[in-house]
C-alpha cells in the first residue's frame, strides 16, 4: 500500500465527523449515521485505490452505500480490503455521550477477517501485555497478568467493560478480583484504543461487542504494538448458517495476526464527540476543528491529526 494514503483516509474520517457533528444531542441517531455514511462515500470517491467493502454498513440489499462489495475509490493503484464505521457510536451522538468516533481500516486485499455483523467476545491490550493474556484464561488470571506486566497493584489495574447483562459475568469477577472498572455505553473501539495508550487510563478491555468493530479495533491496535483475540457469538442459528456460508469458524478464536493478516495495515478515526484520546468536532464560526488519529502497522508510525475547515472555502469538504 502506498503510505500517501495514511492521510487520504483522514479526509475521508474528518468528513463523515464534520456532517455527523451537526447532529450532536439531537437525538437522531438514524440522521446522524446518515449524514456520516454520505460525507465518507463521497470522499472515498476521490482516492486513488481499487478498495473493496469487506466490513461496512450492511448487504446490498440493506444498505444503498458502503456495503459489502461495494467497490470504492478511482480503480487505481493498490487493490484494498476495506473496513468502515461511519460513526461509531450513532447513540452517543444522539445523546451527546463521550467517545463517537468515524472509523476506517485498511488492509491489502484478502487481509482483513470478513467478519459477520454479530458479537464477538474480545479482549484487548497495550503493547506491555502483549501475548501474557487470553480469551480463555480466567477474567482474574488475565487481570492479574496486566497488573504484573505494568507494574501495578491489582486494585489499580482498569478494566473497561460494554455495559450489558451478557457483560455481566466478567464485571462480577473483575469487581472480585478488586480491579477498577470503566464503563462503556456504547462503542467499543475507542476502548480497546484505549488500552494502548498510558494516558487514557485504561488497562485492559473485556467482553461481546459487534464482530465488524472488533476487527477495525484490531487493526489500530496492531499499529499500535498491542494485543487483541475475538471469537464470534452468533446467538441463533440463522447467525451460525451465516458463519458457515461466509467460510467463518464461530468457534476459532483468532489471534490478531489472523483478524489483520500481513505486516501492513493502516487505521484512521476522527472524534465526533470528546473523548480519552482525542477532542470532538468543534464549530467555530466559518471554521470548524477536528482531531484524528492514524496508524500504520508496518511502520508503526502514530499521528495525531488537528484540523482547521473552512466551512466559507470547503463547504462540501471534498476540493
């Protein structure tokens, strides 16, 4: 993959958060996903890539852009898995919560786990506890294995958690063991992030979530030096026909190097709303900030991206 496109993907990111922004505490979630879904379609138009949907809004038939198979980019230059989340966390833009993001991962073609939209059990770390935890250990053993490989007492140690009841067993022990706990309502991509970076406060990241989210976590998180494994969940038995027409084993538990194949992959997201890593969109008159982040894997190069659009010279957000 050319590096050049690290910071395509960041106009990509920064558009679909500047017109989901607009709708921050509305209450309009579907609006919000729209808007985001729109702004991204049309500015992935102008990258010079042959891209391919593997993870995105839906089928052809359920969603009218950025679904799987979809064909993006001008049809030039590398041939691309991509993966999307044109707003990670529709209800907390909705509610005006902490931590929506818009999420791209990039791969080169046949890399990235075409993973079927149901829950995944996950588990990630930083790059400190990298290989010392597992899906199939104890929630204890895996907290206690942090603790020691960051130095910290196990009272310190943060676990952020997806709070749901399926949730549930892993907070009773976590809360057992006596570690801390971080919710999270909503979106769980930014938490495993999280989990690579001192300053976020988080150590380590448990539980279900959505399968597609697990896998763009993973790219960023391989980036990064961490670690992460998932395993699907599929709770009916149409969810288990669609792993096995998708060529997918629900009961594999892979590793990240088989979630994000290759020693090449790139990660871009861009704050809608505040959060631990990085500041959301802020409207300022006839300008209007932004922060993203990107991540190449095979450089392990991390940049921090600050925006400033001019709403009067880029309306549209695509020259």
């Amino acid at each position: 993959m050319e590096r050049s496109l690290s910071m395509e993907l960041v106009r990509v990111t920064e558009a679909a958060a500047l017109e989901s922004a607009k709708w921050v505490g509305k209450g309009l979630k579907n609006e919000a996903d729209d808007a985001a879904t729109t702004a991204m379609r049309k500015v992935f138009d102008t990258i010079p890539m042959k891209g391919t949907v593997v993870i995105g809004e839906g089928e052809m038939d359920e969603a009218p852009m950025l679904y799987i198979g979809e064909e993006l980019g001008t049809s030039e230059g590398a041939e691309i898995d991509i993966a999307v989340d044109p707003l990670e966390g529709t209800t907390i833009v909705a509610e005006g919560g902490w931590n929506a993001l818009t999420v791209i991962a990039i791969a080169d073609k046949g890399n990235l786990l075409h993973a079927p939209d149901m829950y995944m059990d996950k588990i990630a770390v930083g790059p400190e506890a990298k290989g010392l935890v597992d899906l199939d250990n104890s929630v204890e053993d895996n907290i206690r294995a942090v603790a020691k490989a960051k130095n910290k007492n196990v009272e310190d140690v943060t676990v952020t958690i997806l709070k749901r009841d399926r949730n549930q067993h892993i907070i009773d022990e976590a809360r057992r063991v006596g570690a801390r706990i971080k919710f999270v309502e909503n979106g769980d991509v930014a938490a495993a992030i999280n989990t690579c970076f001192d300053y976020t406060g988080v150590d380590i990241m448990f539980g279900s979530g959505g399968a597609p989210e697990g896998v763009l976590a993973a790219v960023g998180i391989k980036a990064l030096g961490g670690d992460f494994q998932g395993r699907l969940v599929p709770m009916t038995d149409e969810e288990t026909e669609r792993c096995r027409s998708m060529g997918v084993d629900h009961k594999k538990k892979f590793q990240l190097d088989e979630l994000v194949k290759g020693d090449d992959a790139i990660f871009a997201a861009t704050a809608v709303t505040d959060g631990e890593l990085m500041r959301g969109v802020q409207f300022k008159g006839d300008y209007v900030e932004t922060e993203s982040l990107v991540m190449r894997a095979k450089s392990g190069t991390v940049r921090f991206v600050k925006g400033r659009h001019s709403m009067v010279k880029k309306p549209k957000m695509i020259l």
